[in-house]
C-alpha cells in the first residue's frame, strides 16, 4: 500500500464504522497525510431552542476532521483534549465545512488546529484538538 493510499483506506474503515458522522450527513471532501476536509448540511433535528445549530453539531463535524487527519498516518490516535470557539450562529440548511491541519506531530502526541466555515466562506468556530498516538496500526504495519 503506498503511502498516497493509507489516508484514504484509513479513514474509509473508520468512517464505514462510524454511526455518528454518517447520521449527521458529514462527507468527506478531501483527505491527506494529518489533514481532510470534511461537509454537512445543518438539518432541522440539530437546531436547539432558539432556532440555531446545537453547538454540539459544528464540534461533533470539527471532533470527525481531528480523528481522521489523526488517524490518517496509520497509527490509531485518540483525543486527549479538544475546544471550540464559536463565532457565528448557524441555521437550517447552511452548509459548514471543517478543515482540519495538522500542527505538530511527535511519536505519541498530535496538536491539530480545526476550521469550520459556512457556505459564505466566514469562519464560524475555531477548534483545537490534541490526540494521544497509541502503538496499534490500523492494518499492522
């Protein structure tokens, strides 16, 4: 397996597996070596009381970018820490992406700074996650 095609396989089997993303709609757009981009759609069931997006939906699409630019080496990663700036409140039907970029990245620890913006291209949360780096390959390598 080259190392172009471990990214994509990765985050293949644990998006397959993954209940959650696929209920709330997330695709993936692109996908790289300790970075993808990832889309949904803001659906009327994840609006809270005041007629916005639960911030728990734009961190749960942020939280997906982490794990799969994380685990996109190869290696199983797993949060240790994460937060959420939100900046702008969302509503039905906006289309938010997050990009996620890798910052730093040593044997055991990766620090992994997310953007989530809207269709308009505005930045509406910023997210930074860091992620413990087990001893455990995805496809025993």
């Amino acid at each position: 397996m080259s190392n172009n095609d471990l990214p994509h396989k990765v985050v293949s089997k644990m998006y397959d597996s993954d209940w959650f993303s696929q209920w709330l709609g997330i695709e993936r757009v692109q996908v790289d070596t300790g970075s993808c981009v990832l889309k949904m759609t803001i659906r009327k069931e994840m609006l809270n009381g005041f007629g916005i997006a639960h911030g728990g939906i734009t961190y749960s699409l942020a939280d997906s970018a982490l794990a799969f630019a994380s685990n996109s080496h190869g290696r199983k990663a797993v949060s240790v820490e994460t937060s959420i700036s939100h900046l702008e409140q969302l509503r039905e039907g906006d289309v938010i992406t997050a990009t996620a970029e890798e910052k730093s990245l040593s044997n055991k620890i990766g620090v992994y700074h997310i953007t989530v913006k809207n269709q308009d291209d505005e930045v509406v949360a910023l997210f930074k996650g860091t992620v413990y780096r087990t001893g455990k390959e995805w496809f025993g390598q």
